[in-house]
C-alpha cells in the first residue's frame, strides 16, 4: 500500500471514490457490460443484435421460471389456507 492507502490493485477517481483494479486481462474480460433494455439498436452490427437478442431469450426465460416458481407458491398458500 501506498502511503495514500492505495495499491497497484486500486483506482482513485477524480470524485474521490476508490475503486478496484483488475490487473490482468481475464479480469477486464470478466466485467460485463450493464444490461440496457431497451438498448437502443441503431448503431449495432447484425452480429451485435443477434447477441442482444439471445440475451433477452435468456432474461426472459429467467423470467418465466421465477414466475413459475413464485405462482406454484401462491398456489400452495391459497390451497394450505381453503
């Protein structure tokens, strides 16, 4: 550590937030982009759109399941409480 409480592991930003550093490329190649929806499409390659595109048929299939999962509870209450 550095005598202003930072390492080479540490980013100061001019707002005065510390922030972590990665120090290798696996680690920058790990952080993902937040997730916009919707993302605005007029500036994306075919390639682009169809990730984005399996990325919703994910999040929605995420989504079904968690409704699913929540509706067989509800269902379960209603029938425990008759």
């Amino acid at each position: 550590m550095t005598k202003r409480g930072m390492d080479r592991f540490t980013i100061a930003r001019s707002d005065g937030v510390h922030m972590a550093r990665p120090d290798d490329e696996e680690e920058i190649a790990k952080v993902k982009r937040p997730r916009e929806f919707p993302r605005a499409l007029d500036d994306l390659s075919i390639a682009a759109m169809e990730e984005y595109r399996a990325e919703l048929a994910a999040e929605d299939v995420r989504v079904r399941a968690e409704i699913d999962k929540r509706g067989g509870a509800k269902a379960k209450a209603e029938a425990f409480f008759k």
